[in-house]
C-alpha cells in the first residue's frame, strides 16, 4: 500500500469549514428529495447517439460528443453530424467512449480550440486522454493528444471524466480510479490508486492549455507526486463545474449508495477509498471510514445512489428562485437534483426534477435556462422552462 502520509494541506475557505461543520460525525446521508414545482422540459433535439458531453460555442451552437466517437453540432431543432478527424484509438467498452468536451474560453471567433476526453487503449491497457483540435464550421481537425493518464489499467470501468476551464486559463480533468475489486493496477486494487500520489488514477489533474503540468499544484512538492495533480481521494467524478465565485464542485459516484457533490480545492484529500458512505458492492460491508481525519468530507452524500452526472450552477434569470443552486443530473433516479445553500454555504434544501430518463450531464445554456441531455442510444437535448 503507498503511503498516505505528508499530503499537502491548504488553506481552509469559510465555505469548506461551514461545509465541514460536523467532521467529528460526519454529515448525515440524503435520500431522494421531493420534487420541485414550476417547470417543465421541452426536446430541443432528438436522435443524439449515445450522447456524454455537451459545450456551447460562441455563437449559441451547442457541440454533443456521442460515446462511440461521434460528435454532433446542434443549431436550434437541426442536427448535424460533424467529422473527427485523427482521434487515437478509441476504448468504448463499458463506461469508455468519447467523454467530455470543452471549447477554449478565449476563442470567440472562428476555428476555435476543442477539447475532449476520451477513454483509449485495449482492453487489458487503457487509460483517460486529453486531446485538442480546432473545429473550423464543418469538421474537427488538427487532432492532438495533449495528456495521457499514467498508470494504464484494465477493464471498462471509472473514466471520469469532466473537464473544465478556470479563470487562470488552466484546466481541470477528472480521472477515475480504474474500478472495483478485485480489479487491479500493479500490486493493488485500483481503487488504491486514488490515495496514490505516484498515480493520476482517483485524481483531479490541473492542466495548462496545452496539457502540462500547471505551475503552483499543491501536491508536486510532496515526495513522489506527479506535478499534475491537483486533488485525490476520488472515485469516479462524472460532474464537475466551476461556479460564479470561482469555485469548483464536483459529483462522484459512491460504491453501493454514497454518492458524494464535493466542494473542490487544491492540495486536498476526498477520503476514497478510507472515507465514503458507501458500501462495497459484493460483501455489502462499508468501504472505509464515514470519517478520517485530515480528509475533506462530502458537502452531500445520497443514499441510495442517485448515479451522479453532469452538474450546473445556476446563474439565469429564467427561474429567479433558483439562482444559486446546483444542479446534479442523475442516471439511476432519471432525474435532476437541486441543492440550495444558505449565506455560509450550509445545504439546506434539496428538490428534484423528475426527468423520467437517464440524465447524462446538465448545463446552463447562453440563453440562461438549464439543458439536459439524456442516456440513450438515440438521446435528447431537453430545455427546462418554467411551467
């Protein structure tokens, strides 16, 4: 086992101590909210292949990657199928595929830089990749692997991957852990890897734009870390976004309930798999400690297992109530969760919006209303309105 000992700490926001009230206990575990009022969705668009990630260009057209290496450009209703041209060798067994996208923020003209995950590899040697080309209107070209997450692993499960841009210009990218026992990388469990500083595995990296290591990462001074890491302890982040003070949330999937939104910060240690309010999926024994000193606890745990995906802080004027809230997309419950916050960033609401399908990654539009899509061979682009 690594040693888990030396990990860097940072300064403490006012947010993460009221965040972080009752460490000595823990926080107590959510189940389903009840359901909010006041909206309903629209289909914007239909026959979405499988679609994972979704980022708007500057002009208002949405870009949909679809998981078996398609990427889609969606103008009002249309649909149009885009070329991607040089990606590497695509890994689409089980949860790997083409994953997120992002478009450079500085890019508002033509030919702007777009960045995507995706898993690549084998199936006994595969990992998450960072690759970057332009789309010039009519296709992505250009193609660039920018980072390749070290060590490789085996199987189909825990990619991550979000991505997301901060306002330094730098990037966060999420890596899973490499999955559940008894799968292994090395000479342990790859859920291991994710309190192993010598490991992108179980990790959030932050990268320059062009995919190096960024100056000033918390972590790289301790003995043996990689310079790219920027927090660890992490499972499986499928969401993750930067809010309008800057900062940064997450949603990871738990094991067996214990789904976790995590407020992110340099340096710090999200506990997997030492710390989690989850259950292992064959023994049905807790996995870790609900608490472990040193280590970030959760701002919200759901049990049972809401299978966590995109999120959105909403900023729009559509729904004024809602101003302020994140929005955590759910695969298992088809549905999107809001969570309200008090002046001290105390949880204390929670409602959901029954969507009624496997909700993939939620986003605020240009437009200011949320956006959905859904979980499905032929999947959805759904605009929430009020009702």
């Amino acid at each position: 086992m690594p040693s888990y000992q030396g990990i860097a700490v940072s300064v403490v926001s006012l947010l993460t101590l009221a965040c972080s009230s009752a460490l000595a206990q823990g926080i107590e575990v959510s189940g389903d909210p009840p359901a909010a009022k006041g909206w309903k969705m629209e289909t914007v668009a239909s026959n979405l292949p499988q679609p994972w990630g979704m980022a708007w260009l500057a002009d208002g057209r949405l870009l949909v990657t679809g998981k078996k290496g398609t990427l889609h450009l969606v103008n009002g209703n249309k649909v149009e199928n885009i070329p991607v041209e040089g990606l590497p060798n695509l890994f689409t067994e089980g949860q790997g595929g083409l994953l997120d996208i992002a478009v450079h923020p500085s890019d508002k003209g033509p030919n702007p830089r777009v960045y995507m995950t995706m898993a690549s590899g084998t199936q006994d040697a595969n990992r998450t990749v960072l690759v970057q080309g332009v789309f010039d209107g009519k296709r992505v070209h250009g193609i660039k692997t920018l980072f390749t997450a070290s060590p490789s692993k085996s199987g189909g499960q825990h990619f991550g991957s979000r991505i997301v841009f901060l306002k330094d210009g730098t990037l966060l990218m999420s890596i899973g852990d490499g999955g559940n026992p008894p799968a292994r990388v090395g000479d342990m469990l790859a859920r291991d890897q994710a309190q192993n500083v010598g490991s992108h595995n179980g990790a959030i990296l932050r990268l320059t734009a062009e995919g190096q290591a960024a100056p000033g990462n918390p972590l790289a001074a301790q003995k043996g870390a990689l310079p790219e890491l920027w927090s660890i302890g992490h499972r499986n982040i499928q969401g993750m976004v930067v809010d309008a003070q800057g900062r940064v949330w997450a949603s990871e999937h738990g094991p067996r309930g214990g789904d976790e939104i995590n407020l992110i910060e340099g340096g710090k240690n999200y506990g997997w798999p030492l710390q989690s309010y989850g259950l292992d999926y064959k023994t049905r024994e807790p996995v870790g400690k609900r608490v472990v000193p040193g280590m970030v606890q959760p701002v919200v745990a759901w049990s049972p297992s809401p299978g966590a995906s995109g999120l959105a802080w909403y900023t729009g004027q559509a729904f004024p109530a809602w101003r302020n809230s994140l929005f955590s997309g759910s695969l298992a419950t088809e549905d999107i969760r809001r969570v309200v916050f008090d002046a001290q960033g105390k949880v204390v609401k929670q409602e959901r919006l029954e969507i009624g399908k496997r909700v993939r990654d939620v986003r605020q539009g240009p437009d200011g209303h949320l956006y959905a899509i859904t979980d499905e061979p032929k999947g959805s682009l759904l605009r929430i309105v009020p009702q």
